[in-house]
C-alpha cells in the first residue's frame, strides 16, 4: 500500500500497520497531512490544525497503546491544551485552551494524537454545519451539498479521508445526523457514559460525546478508550466500561428489534424508507426478531427538546461576555453596552435565536409553562423507551428522513431545519443511546447520497447496538464505499 | 409619635472549607490576585463543577447548631444575572430547596454591646430564621480610576446565606445577633466569620412605622458594612433617618441603601426596580444529593454550643453567671478555662486569674489565649500554691509575671528565688518569740489594750523572716503568745 493510501485506512487497519512497524506514527501523520492538503479546499472540514504538536506526540507514541499513534480530528467544540477552541463562533476567535477536556485526556492516555479541530454548527446549534462564524463544510459524497451537522466537519474529513476517525457531540442528533447524511458509524452514548468536562456546553442534560468513523470497529475503539466515570463531571455514571469490541461478530439470534410504529410518518424520502426497510429485512435474515413497539410521545419530542435545549443554552452561554475571553466589543460606552454588543457582535443568528428562547421559556411567568411542563413530558418521553425496552432489545428506524440537503436550501427556514431532528433527538431527551450505521444510497441528480440506519439502546447497552451495527455492517459492502472526494486526488 | 423599627438580616458566610465549592483550589485570604483560580472557578469554556461535600456537611452542621430543619435533598440552581464579578454570568446557588430552613439564633447578654447590655430591650430573646442555603462567592472587583480589575481568588469559595426573620428590633439586637451568631460559626468550625476579611458578610433590611400602625413600613436596604458595629451605627442611622422623614410627613419608598462608615451615613444607591428576573432553573451539571449520608457525621461535629457550656460552668466549676458568660464567650477562651480547672481543687480561682490578670497581660503583651505563654496546668499550679499558703497572693502576682514573661513553672519560681512562705508554725513561734523579747514596750501596750501595737510586732516577725514568714501565721501566733 502508498503511503498516499494511508489516510482510507479503518483504525483498526492502522493499527495492524503501526503495531507490525510498517509505517511509523510520523509517516502517517505527514501522508495524513498531505491528504488534508489536497482535499481541504473541497470540503473545509478543519477549523484548525497543529501538526508540529502532533509530530512531536508521534516521536513518542506507543504503539502498542489501544489507540497507539493514531491521529484523531476533534469537533471544535472540546478542548485541547493549546489548540484554539472556538465552538466555530466569533465570539471565541483567537481563543485558545489551557486545558485538556477529560475526553481528550483519555485519548492521550490510549495513545491517540488529536491533531486538528473540525468545523460545526456555532455551539453546536444547527444541522447542516452553514451556522459557523468560519467557513461553510461540504460533503465529500456531493460538495454542493451539508455534511449534516452540528459535527459536520468531523464527518466531512472521515468520509473524505481526510480523518481516521473523529470526535462529535450529540445533543439532538449531531453525530448520527452527519454520520447518516456523510455515509459514516456514529455514535451517541447512553448520557453519562461519556465525560462532559471540557467540552463545551450547548445543553448540559443532553449533550453527549461519542465516535464518527468508518466502521462500527472503529466506534467500538474510540469507545473503549474515552467512556467512563470522571470526577470532574458529577453527571457520569459510575459503571466500569467494557471492551467494546468484546461482543463484535456475534450473530443476531434471538436479538428482539422494536421499529416504532411512530416513525412511519409522512414526508420520509421514498428512498430512505426502502432502504432501511431492506435494512431491517437483512437484520431478520442475520437472525434478528422484528417487533413492533410503540413510543407515543414521540411527536412531542420536538418541542420538548427546543425547550430544554435552549433554556440550558441560554444559562451555559451566558459566560461569553467579552469580559475574560474571547471577542469582545470595542469602546464600548458602559457595561451594558459592552455586554450587548460583544454578544451581539459575537454571536451568530442561530444562537441569538435559541438564547432568546431559552431566556423566554425560563422567565418568570412562563417557567412553569414552559419549562417544568417540558421536564413532565420529557419523563414520559423516557417512560415510552422503557416500556419500549421490555418488548425489544433495540429499536431501529430511519437516521434521518431525507437525504443530505444542498447547502443554502434550508438556512431560510430554522423550523424545517428542527423537524428533521425527529428521529434522533428523543434519544438524548431519554439518555440511551443511539448508532447511525449506512445502508444505502439515494440516488439525486446523478450523485449518491449515504442513508443511514439508526440503532438505539437502553441507557449503558452500547455494547448491545455495537453488535447490531456490526453485524448488519458486516454483512453488507455500504461501509467500503467511499465518497468521491475520497476517491479522488490522491 | 413613638417610631418602631423592624429589622432583617441577610447575613453571607465564608465557610472555611480547605477547597472551592466545585474545584480544588484552596480557599485562602490574601493570596496574590488570580493565583488560587483554574478553568473551574474561572468559567472558562467547557468547565464543569464538582460538588465538595464538606461543604454540604459544614452547612448541615450549621443548620444543626440553629436547630433548623435539614431539607433530604440537596439541590442547586442556577441564578441568572450578568455581572463581571460573576464568571459564568450565573452563580450556583439554591432556590427553592434551601439545605435548612427555620431554626433561631438565641441571643446572649454579653453579646449586647457594652453600653448596652444594662438595657437589654428582650433578655434571652430568640431571633428565627427563615432559611440558610449554600451557594458559591462570586470574585471581588478592584476599582481603579480608569479600569476595574477582577481578582477571582475568592470566586468559587462556599457562601452560606443566612436569612432571619424580619424580628429584629433594635441596632443593639442586630449586634447581639450577629455576635451570637458569628460565636455558633466559630464553635462549629465553620467560619472564622471575620466581618473585615469579608467572611462574614450582613446586609439589612429596615423599615420604620408609627407604633399604632400594624403594617410594616417601606422596606429599606443597606449594604457595605464592614464591622458588626457598622451594622449597628448604620441601622441607628437609618432609624433615625426614616423616622425623621417619617415625622415630617414624608411618604418612604422601597431603595437600596449604602453606608458609608467614615461619614457614618448611608446613602442612596438605588431605588425599587422592577424585579430582577433571575431565571432560576435546577442547574444540569450537579445531580441532586441525599443528606441523609452527611447527617451522621454533621452530627457527629455538633460542638456543646456556648449556652449550655455557660450553664455547665456555672454547675460544675461554681464561676458566677457573669464569669461563665465570659469565659465561653471565647471559644479558645473557654477551652483553656476548662484545661486550666479540670483538675483544681479551686477553679473559681482559676477562673479570676485568667479573668483578670492573665486577660489583661495577653492584651498589654498584643497576645491571644491561643499563644498564652502559661499552659493551662501551670495557672492551676499557681493558683494552688497561693491557696495552699505556700505563697502569699502578693507573691503569686510576682510569679505570675515572672511565668508569664519566661514560660517557666511557679513551682521552679518560687524554689529558684525562695521566696516559699514559711509556714512551719513551730519556726515562727521561735521568731514571735526573739520579736517579743526584743520588743518589751509594744508587747506590753498591746497587752494593754492598743491593738495597733501588734501590727508593729507582726512587721518586726515578717523582717526577721525576711518577709518568707506567713504573715497570717505570724499574726495569729503573736495574738495567741501575748494573749496567752
């Protein structure tokens, strides 16, 4: 294999490389960075890169570390010492991190080299990845075209190639969203299992971090590496974690999977359905029992979750005031001024937009109908995956209903945007936790556009849908397809 | 017209954990500015808090001492409001599940202010307390004259908020308040609650109305004190103030005050705003926690708090009501008493000599009892060899300076300079006996019936002994011989 090849490799393919010593954790890195080189101006998916760091980790790497000597890329929106963090805002342009998130330490720990940031929705407000203040992310399957978001950056350089893997955030579906619309495995765990320190908050009871990658293998890797309990995040949750790659490439017998009777609702491309309909065909035929489950909370998922979501919002962005760090406003008259105008020049319309929200769902007067009643329905929103759990093992469903969009078609209208959110956002209102895995292509103005399955799991069953993904991954070719820009160029 | 004034406190309290309420920097005074912060205590992005328990137990203690009731949910939320002082634009707190709730402060003569305490309005009055909650400090700003600097040191050390009962009728109740309290905090080990180090912090609220009115007045605010008796000067102000408004038929309005302690006014800061909207919601990142696990050691900590130590004085050590109040007073104070008496035959004695000679030679030598140069044995020692008449109480003074300047014991001082009375009745009759040989004239006037000739003998017996003769002794053997 050409070291120009590298970068196409799964994790677990670099790793056989490193760990036989057919290539050096250096030689990766300057094959991976002339990849990034070459594909970048098609797809602007890093926002920030420091490879001289990440030679200088590579002369040390341990390849013989779970995630010895592998570069990973990093959503903007965790923090690693020294690399700037900006969460793709104006207001943290120039911003640079004193510190690593715990995430970020469990990787250095496994031996992995996180090198570069990738481009998102500001504050990881949006789906498509068009609300960053830095620079707008194609996808590599038709560059006229969103990765998906809010992790689109970190899908767009995996499924370019331009990335071994990557880490996103998932507060109402940003991994599985970009994941399913960039032909990639991402994964949301379960809330909790995953620390929250030092990533940046968007909303506190929902936001998780988890795995964009080629395969479900990979995810499985990643997973091992930065799960667990941490101290400085009193919302983990205290149960060892597993190897993840324990359980891959046990069949499927007598694995009960619910498909919510819910999800058959209007407006889902024709394509995606087929496709995941053969999904679920295919998971029958590896063994799997379908059963039907219902979840009859789910139409209010949306608005539960633009309630939560921004009412957290509006408190945890509340510290971006120009005071300490960041943008900041210039001559500003007094203190109130300095306070509007560094947000108003700070922010993005998107994020004004949901902190307006937010602050109006927790005043005084509206709190309790609003915000407590969100709470109330958000219990039974859980109550309906619990039940749902006693019939199945895992329910599966659509990523998304459509396909990925052209850029610039939905920016007009934000609502049209939430809705798309539909089948995933209810997973992180409830804390389980959710897989997006391909299985199939729609086919849109001569451009193949990636479908995603959705896998989602009791809280803490990451190892249950792992071996779903894999199994169903396994037994079709979706996964070893790559995008044009990942074919192209080398 | 006669003018009543109602009182409230709202008092903050610097816990004096080792570490911030939700990160590992130290909690100390004075450090260099910004040299005790990190991502946590700094709001930098991405940072989370993490609960300190003790915290949460020296506060359920606290709710303990004050005989609150202990909420079984611990729960914070987060108030919103935006000020530079504040590095997340929204401190952690607690809304509407306080950690205590009721409980009273009882207050204690001695507490009074000096000129007070011979004209206590309410002896042995109890003030109630609404609620105490925990919450974080936010950092101190430092004006300057063209910029202000944040220190944010203190942003992030545990703050309990204390509120009373609006019950308070008098500035010389708030003191004994405030006193009474800051006593409970320092038994507890709590707080050091040092109103200058801003460890213990007080604002009030004060209204003025005419006695035949049941309604209560405008309630007025006033802030920026900085010693117990600046709450004090600053409310007498302020009654003052509104009841000579009140007198000239002016109409008082809700403001906040400030005091100014130097001027000794208050002045006007703001008047009613519309409610702020602070958009209280349970903070995400904390999981609520059960106090039920810190109840038994909170329990356990629960210190004999200054009211029953007086009473226990009192019966077990026989000090007067005066003496015990004193004594405990002090919590250092108390102890040292108590280490001092434990084993003395006379621990009312004991309790004179600390009260008296060595209070007064730790003031004059700028020392406290912590750093008292006499050991709590040693005093007894001392006070036992004056009782047992080895020494006189002349002599024990000198020995007293003399332990107190050098450390030394009283039994080393008084063998080292032999100064030990003699007390041996068979050798002073031997003295009494030359005295009175030599002294024919004065023997035979007391005889005759001139007392004072006696003292002249006693003198002359105290000479002979080079003054180590117990001059009581010899006054009674003189007596007896002539007599005789």
């Amino acid at each position: 294999m050409s070291r120009s090849d590298l970068p196409a490799l799964t994790i677990a393919d670099l790793q056989s490389l490193l760990r036989r010593k057919e290539v050096s954790p250096r030689q990766v890195l300057e094959s991976l960075r002339a990849r990034i080189e070459s594909v970048e101006p098609k797809i602007d998916a890093y926002v920030s890169i420091d490879f001289e760091a990440a030679l200088k980790e590579a002369e040390t790497a341990d390849v013989n570390l779970p995630l010895g000597g592998v570069p990973i890329a990093i959503k903007d929106i965790i923090n690693v010492a020294g690399q700037p963090c900006t969460c793709g805002s104006k207001i943290l342009a120039g911003y640079r991190s004193p510190y690593d998130a715990t995430v970020i330490e469990k990787l250095r720990a496994a031996g992995a080299i996180p090198f570069g940031k990738t481009n998102m929705d500001e504050f990881a407000m949006g789906s498509s990845t068009e609300n960053s203040s830095v620079k707008v992310t194609r996808n590599p399957w038709d560059v006229s075209r969103v990765p998906g978001g809010s992790s689109g950056g970190s899908a767009a350089a995996v499924a370019a190639g331009a990335a071994f893997g990557a880490l996103g955030t998932d507060t109402g579906g940003s991994i599985r969203q970009p994941a399913s619309l960039s032909g990639l495995v991402g994964l949301k765990p379960s809330y909790g299992r995953v620390s929250r320190f030092g990533v940046i908050a968007f909303a506190s009871s929902l936001d998780q971090v988890g795995p964009l990658t080629k395969t479900v293998r990979d995810a499985a890797m990643i997973m091992s590496a930065m799960a667990g309990p941490d101290r400085h995040d009193s919302t983990s949750l205290p149960d060892p974690v597993p190897d993840y790659t324990k359980n891959l490439g046990r069949d499927l017998k007598g694995v009960r999977l619910g498909v919510p009777k819910e999800y058959r609702v209007e407006g889902i491309d024709p394509q995606v359905s087929a496709a995941v309909n053969a999904a679920i065909k295919q998971l029958e035929s590896l063994g799997a029992e379908i059963v039907d489950v219902t979840l009859p909370h789910t139409d209010y998922g949306i608005a539960v979750y633009y309630f939560i979501a921004t009412a957290e919002a509006s408190a945890n962005l509340a510290r971006f005031d120009g005071v300490r760090y960041g943008y900041r406003a210039k001559d500003p008259k007094d203190l109130l001024d300095h306070y509007g105008r560094t947000r108003e020049e700070g922010f993005g319309e998107e994020v004004k937009r949901r902190i307006i929200l937010g602050t109006y769902v927790l005043s005084s007067g509206y709190y309790d109908a609003f915000y407590v009643r969100a709470q109330k329905v958000r219990q039974l929103i859980r109550q309906d995956f619990v039940k749902a759990f006693e019939k199945c093992d895992a329910i599966v469903s659509p990523t998304t209903p459509e396909p990925a969009f052209k850029l610039g078609e939905r920016t007009t209208n934000p609502l049209a945007m939430y809705l798309a959110d539909i089948f995933t956002n209810t997973a992180n209102l409830a804390g389980i936790c959710g897989i997006s895995v391909p299985c199939g292509f729609a086919k849109e103005n001569g451009s193949q556009l990636p479908i995603g399955l959705q896998i989602l799991g009791k809280s803490l069953d990451e190892t249950r849908i792992l071996q779903i993904a894999h199994a169903y991954e396994q037994s079709t070719d979706w996964h070893k397809a790559r995008s044009p820009i990942a074919l192209d160029s080398k | 017209m006669n003018y009543v004034a109602t009182i409230g406190l709202e008092v903050h309290v610097q816990l004096k954990t080792r570490s911030k309420m939700f990160c590992a920097c130290a909690v100390e005074f004075g450090a260099a500015p910004n040299t005790r912060t990190c991502p946590i205590c700094l709001g930098l992005p991405g940072a989370l808090p993490a609960m300190n328990h003790e915290a949460l137990r020296m506060t359920v203690l606290t709710g303990l001492m004050l005989d609150c009731d202990i909420a079984p949910v611990c729960k914070f939320d987060r108030k919103n409001y935006f000020y530079p002082d504040m590095p997340k634009n929204y401190q952690i707190s607690q809304y509407d599940m306080p950690l205590c709730e009721n409980g009273a402060v009882p207050l204690h003569d001695l507490a009074y202010p000096k000129d007070a305490q011979k004209n206590i309005g309410t002896p042995d009055k109890e003030v109630h307390l609404v609620r105490i909650h925990l919450e974080e400090d936010v950092a101190k700003s430092f004006h300057f004259e063209t910029s202000t600097g944040i220190d944010f040191n203190r942003a992030g050390t545990p703050l309990m908020e204390i509120v009373t009962q609006p019950e308070i009728s008098s500035p010389e109740e708030a003191f004994a308040f405030l006193t009474s309290l800051k006593q409970i905090l320092i038994y507890g080990e709590v707080s050091d609650a040092d109103m200058e180090k801003g460890q213990l912090r007080c604002d009030c609220n004060v209204s003025v109305r005419p006695q035949s009115q049941s309604e209560l007045g405008a309630k007025i605010e006033i802030k920026n004190m900085n010693s117990i008796s600046g709450v004090r000067r600053a409310l007498a102000f302020e009654i003052q103030r509104q009841t000579v408004a009140l007198g000239n038929g002016e109409k008082l309005q809700q403001e906040t005050r400030g005091w100014d302690d130097a001027a000794g006014e208050t002045f006007l800061m703001r008047t009613k705003e519309s409610a702020h909207d602070y958009r209280y919601f349970p903070d995400p990142d904390l999981m609520p926690v059960k106090t039920e696990g810190l109840l038994p050691e909170a329990r356990a900590r629960v210190p004999e708090l200054p009211k029953a130590k007086r009473a226990r004085f009192v019966g077990q050590y026989q000090v007067t009501p005066y003496d015990a109040g004193v004594l405990a007073d002090d919590v250092e104070l108390a102890r040292y008493f108590e280490a001092a008496a434990k084993g003395s035959k006379k621990p009312k004695n004991v309790a004179n000599w600390i009260l008296n000679d060595l209070q007064s030679a730790l003031s004059s030598a700028g020392k406290t009892i912590n750093d008292c140069p006499i050991p709590p044995d040693a005093l007894d020692e001392l006070v036992n060899l004056i009782d047992s008449g080895k020494i006189s109480g002349k002599q024990g003074k000198e020995v007293f300076g003399e332990m107190f300047s050098t450390g030394k014991r009283a039994g080393a001082i008084v063998k080292d300079k032999a100064i030990e009375q003699v007390s041996d009745s068979g050798a002073i009759e031997k003295l009494v006996n030359e005295v009175i040989a030599a002294n024919p004239k004065p023997a035979a006037d007391f005889k005759a019936g001139n007392a004072a000739s006696l003292n002249f003998l006693k003198g002359q017996v105290m000479k002979l002994s080079k003054g180590k003769a117990n001059p009581q002794l010899a006054g009674e053997i003189l007596e007896k011989k002539l007599k005789g």
